[in-house]
C-alpha cells in the first residue's frame, strides 16, 4: 500500500513538472507573438513593439518579417540616374533613368536575401514579366563593399541591366530588399513604390500605381471645358473685383455674406 | 552623371547613358569572348537611348534598337603598339564630327538610314577609334551637337 502511495505520488510530481514545463513555454510564445505585434485588436497596452506600427502612414500592423518595411515617409522618395559596377565589377555603368522617354522599374535586390532569390528566378525569363508597354526594367543590388559580385554576377539575369550601387539606395532612399521602384521617364517622378513575396503581386502593385496615374491623365484629357458664357462671365467678375481692389486672397471673399434674418435658405 | 574607369572619364549629358567596359579576357575553358591568348582592352559605349547589355564592341545589338534622334558613340582601344602608328596619328578625341563624315558603308552592319563615321586617334599614349553611329543620317545635324558635347566631356589619361 505505501509502496502504491509513492509510486502514485512521483507520478504526480511528474506530471506536475510536465504542467509547469508546457506553461512556461506557452508563455514563452505568447511573450514572442506579442513582441511580433500580434496583440489582441484594440487592447490597451498590446500594440505592437515594431516600429512600423507606429509610424504614420503605416498600415498599423506589422509587414512580413522576411520583407523590408516600408520608409518612414509621407511621399515617395527622389529619383536618380544609376551609376554603379557591372556585376563582374570589369565594367562601369551609367543607367539613364530621368529624363527619357521610357519609364524604368528599378528592382533593388540582395543575393543574400531568401524573397530576393524568387526575382532573380523569375527575372530571368523577362518575357513572361509582363512589364508594362515601354518599361525598361533595371535590377540594382548595393555596391561590392556590401555585397558579393562574384554572387551577384551568378545571379544577375542576362539582358537586364543589373548595376552594383549602394548610391542608389541612398539616393531612392531604399528600406531594403527586394524593393521597387517605378520611375516616370520623361518627369523623373517616382509613381509608385513598394515590395512584395513574388513578382506576381509586385507587378499587381505596380500596374495598379500606373494605372492610377494613367486614369487620372485620361481623366484630366476629358475634362469639360466651361461654356463661353460661363468663362466671360468669370473673367467680368475678376475684372470688377480687381477694379474693386480686391485681389485673390483678399479677406473680403472668404468671409461668408451676412444672413438676413426671415431669408431661410432652402 | 559622371563614368569612370579604366583610365577613362566622361560626364554624360542629360539623356545619355554609358558603359566603360573591359572583357575577361578569353581562357579556353571559359566562355568570354576573343581569342586565347588575347589582351582585352577597354571599349566605351555611349548612347543617348537606353543600352541594351547584349552589344557587341561595335554596337551590334545597339544599333538595331535605334530610333531616328539616337546616336551612339563607341571608343574602341587597340593594343599599345598601334598609340602613334600612321593610322592612329590623330592627337585627341574627335569633338567635332560633321555630318560629311558620315556614311552609310561605313557602318559595321549596314541598317536602312542609319550612318556611321570612324576617327582613329592616340590620346595619352593609347589608340583608339571612334565609331559613330547615326539612327538616321538626315538627323546629322540636329544629333552631332550632342555627340560632340559628349566627345568634349570625355577625357582619356594613362591606363
């Protein structure tokens, strides 16, 4: 009968010391999920400990740990003409990005990053990128005191202009990698800007910024231009007004008309 | 934008790009282009369109993407013992291509057109040629201007 208690009583113990053990490492994960910002929606004191969950402008909740967070800026960033190495490192490159007639798709990628390794892939067989019409599409990794040419050169897709240029991430101002960019050519205006786990959803992101901006052009083409009567009216008014002298901006036209009291307005 | 390498400097109008490129110099085990046994030398590739990385040293690849204003410049380095020979006696770089000098036989691959010069000169004790290549010849004159400015912002020192 003791013998039972005993053997009985270690088993507890045992099964107590199991207990603790799986607590302590649910706390562990939880501890760690929430370090990653998967606190419950809305409770005080759970947000988020990335950055990017506080930034304004962001989406407030955490990217994908394996993709560079987004700048910490309100606008996009600058563009600039790509002077780098050629992968080999045998050949200075000159990529003339602003101020022609095409647009550019700057891709800043890494040879060591792992989502990197999915547009080197699909680089590789450009025709099935479906660029968009006239887009030329530039791969830029950083210059070869930060990265490996001989891996870049292993990487680099062949007839796609590839440029080892830390500059360049300085200049577009670049979180990280993989990162891209569409460049307007002939303004030099960056028209949209991002990153993604394949090309697939990049290049969704990219026509839905270009095709923001074409809309807006289209748009901008069929807007109805005022009747004559409407516009010599408008310019008879700013005529009189200016004789009045009141000029644009004068205090007097932002101030709304006294109301005349029994007038209700209808 | 500014390019250099190889003993070779230019900056580059706006609207151009360029390459400063020197070829791995062929082995017999590897795939480079040339001949075993061959020294590469440097070649300049200068263009005021968007270069395509399959070219050849003179432009063959290039040319075929070339619009009516585009121009593409090459300066092709020969061996040092050809610096001062009767053909390289020319002192400088060419900066003041005339449309005269242009030719549809003197291209490389003759493009409906299309036209090209060559000047062969020595500049700091190396040999060079300048190949030009108009996308098309009745825009000598609107396009040369350009070259010529690209010409006189490029400077070729010692190797």
């Amino acid at each position: 009968m003791t013998v039972l208690v005993v053997v009985e009583g270690v088993v507890i113990a045992v099964l107590a010391l199991l207990v603790v053990g799986l607590l302590r490492s649910h706390a562990e994960i939880l501890k760690r999920l929430h370090d990653l910002g998967a606190g419950i929606e809305g409770e005080p004191g759970r947000s988020s400990t990335i950055s990017e969950a506080h930034r304004p402008g962001s989406p407030g909740y955490p990217l994908m740990p394996q993709m560079p967070s987004p700048p910490d800026r309100e606008e996009f960033g600058g563009a600039a003409d790509v002077v780098g190495l050629s992968p080999g490192g045998q050949e200075q490159v000159s990529v003339r990005i602003t101020g022609v007639e095409h647009d550019t798709i700057v891709a800043f990628l890494s040879s060591g990053c792992i989502t990197c390794q999915k547009f080197w892939d699909a680089f590789r067989k450009p025709r099935k990128l479906g660029l968009p019409s006239g887009a030329r599409l530039v791969v830029v990794t950083k210059g070869p005191d930060e990265e490996s040419a001989s891996a870049v050169a292993g990487l680099a897709p062949p007839g796609i202009p590839t440029v080892m240029s830390s500059e360049a991430y300085a200049d577009y101002d670049i979180p990280g990698s993989p990162y891209f960019v569409y460049v307007h050519g002939p303004s030099g205006r960056v028209r949209g800007e991002g990153t993604g786990p394949d090309w697939d959803q990049v290049s969704s992101l990219l026509s839905q910024a270009t095709g923001d901006a074409d809309l807006a052009a289209t748009l901008a083409s069929h807007v109805v231009p005022k009747p004559d009567a409407d516009a010599e009216r408008e310019a008879r008014v700013d005529r009189e007004l200016f004789d009045a002298g009141i000029l644009p901006g004068d205090p007097s036209l932002l101030t709304p008309p006294p109301e005349h009291p029994g007038h209700a307005h209808g | 934008m500014k390019l250099q390498a190889h003993g070779i400097e230019t900056d580059l109008p706006p609207g151009w790009e360029g390459r400063i490129a020197l070829r791995n110099p062929p082995t017999g085990h590897t795939r480079a282009l040339g001949t075993t046994g061959e020294v590469p030398n440097p070649v300049v590739h200068l263009a005021n369109f968007a270069l395509p990385e399959d070219r050849g040293d003179f432009g063959s690849g290039a040319v075929d993407l070339m619009g009516e204003q585009h121009v593409l410049v090459v300066l092709f380095e020969y061996g040092p013992e050809c610096a001062g020979t009767a053909l390289f006696r020319r002192k400088g770089i060419p900066t003041k291509l005339t449309p005269s000098m242009f030719s549809g036989s003197a291209l490389q691959r003759t493009l409906p057109d299309q036209a090209g010069c060559q000047v062969f000169f020595t500049a700091a004790g190396r040999a060079f040629c300048c190949y030009a290549v108009l996308g098309r010849q009745a825009a000598a004159a609107r396009v040369l201007p350009q070259a010529n400015a690209t010409l006189a912002a490029t400077k070729i020192g010692p190797r």
